[in-house]
C-alpha cells in the first residue's frame, strides 16, 4: 500500500498472532529462497501445505508474494537480521 507521498506504509500484524512451529519453519526457508519444492522435501509436507502456510503468513501480513512476506518479516522483527540463514527472533514463535 502506497500514501500519498509514494512511501510505503507499514501495518502490524494482527493483535497477538505468533507464528506456528511449522510457519516459522517455512518462513525461515522461504528468507533463504528456498522453493516449496525443496522445503517440503526437507520438512516432510506436501508442497500444497508449504503454499498454504505461505498464504496464511501472507495473509496475516497483508503482503502480496514471498518476497514482501520476507521483507514485512524482517522490518516487522519477526526475522532476525543477525543471522543467514534467516531465523525467526524467538518471540514471535508459539
């Protein structure tokens, strides 16, 4: 979403939601590139779960594509930027 001084706007997202197990997971292997090819060979989930947990984080985040999800993850705190691979800051997982 873009104002009217062609910044973008940042919306948290919703009150108290935390990431699951499996999204953060997913979402630390979607921060790295991993395809959901490679992601649900590697945690055992069809691709179709990979897809639909990225949907759900999507969602919640109000982002488009995985790449929006990863940034919104990194300026929203919900990614560390200490580390690569990506991980998850630790409380934002339940």
């Amino acid at each position: 979403m873009v104002n009217d001084q062609n910044r973008c706007e940042v919306s948290r997202p919703v009150d108290g939601w935390v990431l699951s197990s499996v999204q953060a997971r997913i979402l630390e292997g979607v921060a790295a590139g991993f395809s959901s090819g490679r992601l649900s060979r590697e945690l055992h989930l069809s691709s179709k779960t990979i897809d639909y947990h990225v949907r759900v984080m999507s969602d919640k985040l109000q982002t488009p594509n995985r790449v929006s999800l990863v940034s919104r993850a990194f300026v929203l705190q919900i990614l560390r930027t200490d580390s690569w691979p990506p991980r998850i800051a630790s409380d934002t997982v339940d």
